[in-house]
C-alpha cells in the first residue's frame, strides 16, 4: 500500500443532527470544518479504504485548527472498521489521541497505529469536528499505510506474599529475604516487587530507631541483588528523612542503584497516629528500560483517583506493595485505567493483573512470575471507554463530556465541607442547635 495522502476524492459527510452540523467545505487538497457560536456542533466527513484481517495500519493526519482550546475533545480522528461476520475480536473505532505540533505557524500532527480485527474487509476513516465555538478546522494531509507489527516489550514480573514480621528474628528474616531475591533472580524476573514495610521484621516496632535510607538493610540487600541478576528491585521500607518518616518504595535498577523513591501518599491513619509516620505529596514517573511505570502503595488503592492519575501520567505498569487490599476492585482498576497492575502483600495474595482484569502468571516456589507484553493492552471490550481507553500509539483517550465540568464540580465538592444541618446532641443530652458538618 502506497503512503499517499487520501484527502482528495469523495468523502462523505455525516451530520446526525442538522442544526449542529458544522459548515464543511472540501477542496483539491483541504477538508474544511467550521462551526458558528453554537459550541454544541458535531459532525464529521468519511471515507472508505480498503484493510486486510490481521494487518497493522497506521493513520497519520496533519490540520491547523483555529478557535479549539482542546483538541481531544474537538477534533475528531477515527477509524470504524467494517467486519464482514461477528468474531470474538469485534471492535468498534479506533480513535486518534496522540497529537503534537510540528511547526510554528502551528501545523498540528496526529498518528494512530492499530491493527484490523478478525473479519475485516474495509475501513472508514473519519475526520470530524465538535463541541466548540467560532471554531475551524482544515485537514491538509491524511495518509491511511501498512505499518509494521510493534516489536514485543516482554517483561517478567515477580510478586510475592511475604510477611517479615512472621520470620521470627533478624537472621531469619535475611534468609527469607534472599531467598526471595535469590528466586526472582533464577526466575529470570526484570522486577521483583517486594511487600510493603518489607524491612520491618519486628511488626510495629519504633520506627523512630529508624536508620537513613541506604543504611538500610533491606535496601542493602536489594541492591545487591539487583546487581547480581541484571533486575530492577521495588523494596518498600520505612525512610528517615531528617527527623521525618515515610512510607517509602525504594526502586533499585539493574545496577543496584537507587533510581528512585515513592512516598505513600494516602496512609492508614495507625502510621501517622501510631507509628509517626507522615504523608508524601508527590506522584513521580519512573522511566525504565522496558517501559513506564508508577507505584501506588496498600491504602492509595482505595483512592481510585491515584490510580488514574498515575495512568493519565503515562504507567503501563502499577506497582501496588501493601499489607492487605480487597480483589474486588482490582480488576476495575486494571480495566478503567488500561494497566498491568502487580500487587505483592504481607497478608494478602499476591498477583498480577492484565489490562482485561484478569490474574495472570504462575507459582514458581515463594514467587509467582508473570510474563507481559506492553505492547498488548488489549481492552476487554470492543467499545470500553474511559479518560484511558487504550490506543495503540498513545495512552489517552478523547474527551467525549462537552467540557471538564466533572473534575472542576469534584474539586469544588472535595474542597468544601458538608453543609448538612443536624440537631447536635451534646452527652448530657442537651440539644444544643444546629451543627453544619
């Protein structure tokens, strides 16, 4: 297939409501969309080529836009594809999402990668606007080629469920702690996730003896490991920081350095009331040699938010140390935010989810090992949606709400208190007026 652009010819245009249909004008080498005051526009114009089953196809378009404040939202780039009989890999649309400006006169760029499903015949690729005022969009160039399959990004992940506490002392808690190394390392592992507190092996002791981070021996004992098995190590452990404590994940790279370190953010209120422990207020990126990933840690999991700022900032794979945590909800966090998400747990069972929701990867002695491929984030429906839903050349989905309303009214409502009007009731049991919560 030639890499032409296929802005000239026929296409059609799609207007579901008349009233809303944008102004659409096509000349030798241009698609023009506009749209007048009214911000609720929708429309798009189409046009069909052929697809082979099974082939991976790239979509590349380049436009100037004028009068869009957020291009996810208004411009729309698809492709539907047409399937001549239903099979199990049925999909809907595939929607561009990843765009970047080219130049300063600001020419704007966009490339979706995607493969056509099981019984496809054609495809229909359909440039679009909507949602938004004085608007104008002019499609200059779309090229609709062959691609080449994506190369595999395999990585092999080693959780466990561990509790140091039970070891029964200081040397018995080391062996173990090898032992498991020693395991992710002839497992082949890429990364090993330990449990949180993974270094407390007296449970609950006084975290205030706490020594600095890289005297630390769990640390220690990491990076050596690290070293040895070309793995990145994940040892979460409690960190002192001056004269402040942290819950704190200590990510080690293959050399046994210290890359980076993630403070829980979110704590189970006996580590700040019980153990001295205080929050952290950062979500950092780690960029390893196979891919993105980020950690969230035991109580941030009941935040579903964390987790999917942490996808919107890029993870394909979540890191979740923890003492305990409810299997209900993981597989929503792994579907709504298109992740792999790997949990390791002092009392819990440990495991690794793919981004249909499922458990993945198998027993091997202390460990359970799991093979994934980054590049197969497969949503579990043919039409899943969400601010993640998954494309194959980029994280992000378009925004299909007419504005962010949803997040500007959850901060207002997260901010403010609640403003119920109770009859309070002092204990002498004496109403004592209102009281506003």
């Amino acid at each position: 297939m030639k890499s032409e652009s296929i802005i000239r010819g026929t296409w059609t245009p799609h207007f579901p409501n008349p009233v809303l249909a944008p102004a659409f004008r096509q000349e030798e080498n241009a698609l023009a969309l506009g749209s007048g005051m009214e911000g609720r526009v929708f429309g798009y114009v189409e046009k069909r080529v052929e697809a082979l089953p099974g082939v991976y196809y790239r979509l590349n378009v380049e436009f100037s836009a004028q009068g869009i404040t957020d291009i996810l939202r208004s411009v729309l780039c698809l492709v539907e594809w047409e399937q001549e009989r239903e099979t199990q890999e049925r999909r809907a649309q595939e929607i561009m999402s990843a765009f970047w400006t080219q130049d300063e006169c600001g020419t704007i760029l966009g490339s979706l990668l995607c493969r056509a499903p099981l019984g496809t015949r054609y495809a229909r690729i359909q440039l679009g606007l909507r949602y938004a005022d004085n608007a104008k969009i002019v499609f200059r160039s779309a090229v609709w080629s062959q691609a080449q399959s994506p190369l595999p990004r395999g990585v092999k992940i080693g959780v466990c469920s561990w509790n140091p506490a039970k070891a029964g002392g200081e040397d018995t808690y080391e062996q173990q702690l090898v032992r498991l190394l020693q395991s992710a390392g002839d497992a082949g592992c890429d990364i090993m996730l330990l449990p949180e507190f993974c270094d407390t092996y007296q449970w609950r002791a006084n975290f205030l003896s706490t020594v600095p981070l890289l005297e630390n021996k769990a640390v220690r004992v990491a990076s050596l490991y690290a070293q040895k098995h070309q793995m990145y190590i994940c040892a979460p452990v409690v960190e002192k920081d001056g004269d402040i404590f942290y819950n704190t994940s200590v990510l080690l790279d293959r050399g046994g350095e210290v890359v980076g370190k993630y403070r829980k953010t979110h704590l189970y209120w006996p580590e700040a009331c019980n153990w001295a422990l205080t929050p952290g207020d950062e979500y950092p990126v780690f960029k390893l040699d196979f891919g993105t990933i980020r950690i969230q840690t035991c109580y941030d999991n009941w935040n579903a938010d964390v987790c999917k700022l942490l996808a919107l900032k890029g993870a394909e794979l979540i890191l979740m140390p923890n003492e305990g945590y409810d299997p209900l909800i993981m597989p929503a966090r792994a579907v709504d935010n298109r992740i792999y998400l790997a949990i390791s747990s002092l009392a819990f069972e440990c495991a690794v989810y793919n981004t249909k929701g499922e458990k993945t990867g198998r027993d091997e002695g202390m460990l359970r090992v799991a093979d994934i491929d980054l590049n197969e984030r497969i949503p579990p429906y043919p039409v899943a949606g969400g601010s993640c839903n998954y494309a194959m050349s980029a994280r992000r989905s378009v925004h299909n709400s007419i504005s962010n309303r949803v997040y500007m009214e959850l901060l207002h409502e997260i901010n403010r208190w609640e403003e119920v009007q109770e009859e309070f009731v002092d204990p002498r049991g004496d109403i004592r007026g209102d009281l506003v919560r």
